[in-house]
C-alpha cells in the first residue's frame, strides 16, 4: 500500500457531471490509478491547491488558464473535451463542431509517466 505522501494529486476543475462519473468509475477499475492518485473535483482552482495535475474543460476562458498557471506554475494541465459542447452563436452554415475523442487511455499514460518521473526525483 502506498503512502499517502507517494500519491499524486490531481485536481479537477469545472467539469460536468458526466465526465466526474466516468474519470471516477475509470480510476476506480484502474487498480495503478487509484492505489497511485488522489483526484479532486472543484468549481475553481484555488491558490493552496495542492496539486501535482489539473484536468481542465478544453474550452476553458484563458484568463482562467493564466490565473491558474500564477498560482500553479508547475502543475501539469490536461484539457479534457466536453461531452456537452454545444453550438457556438458565431457558426454559420458551413461550419461544423467537431468534437475530441475522449481517451482514457491516453490520459492514463501520461498520469503513468508523471508518476513515473515523480518517484525517479524522489530516489
């Protein structure tokens, strides 16, 4: 069993309902990720966050983006899509919304090779 110092924490931030539940139910199967990670979920990032990651909605407003790299400044950030885009008022016609797949798997590698990185330091 890992101590609770070895952990790494995640914090995420502003994501629907939706998304929780599959990034709860998807680190819960994962026996590597939730002996190895501790997620959050928030409204806002908060200044005494701590944090080693933050899962952002890929269409977060950049001032929030700069005011979390201020008080974060090395944190990792990872812009998770949104399930529920909805339809910019600025489209016309013959633009389309595409949206992101969503990819568990390619979130957890990269939370492997933090972790990864994270305990070589600490060696």
């Amino acid at each position: 069993m890992k101590s609770v110092q070895e952990k790494i924490y995640i914090v995420a931030i502003g994501l629907n309902e939706g998304v929780q539940e599959v990034l709860k139910k998807y680190f819960s199967k994962s026996e590597f990720l939730f002996s190895n990670f501790n997620l959050t979920f928030k409204e806002k990032a908060e200044e005494g966050d701590a944090c080693d990651c933050i899962l952002v909605n890929s269409d977060i407003k950049a001032e929030e983006i700069k005011s979390i790299k201020h008080s974060h400044p090395s944190v990792h950030i990872f812009y998770i899509p949104t399930f529920d885009a909805s339809k910019p008022e600025e489209m016309n016609g013959i633009d389309k919304l595409i949206s992101e797949p969503f990819k568990l798997s390619e979130l957890e590698k990269s939370l492997k090779d933090i972790y990864e990185r994270k305990m070589f330091v600490r060696s």
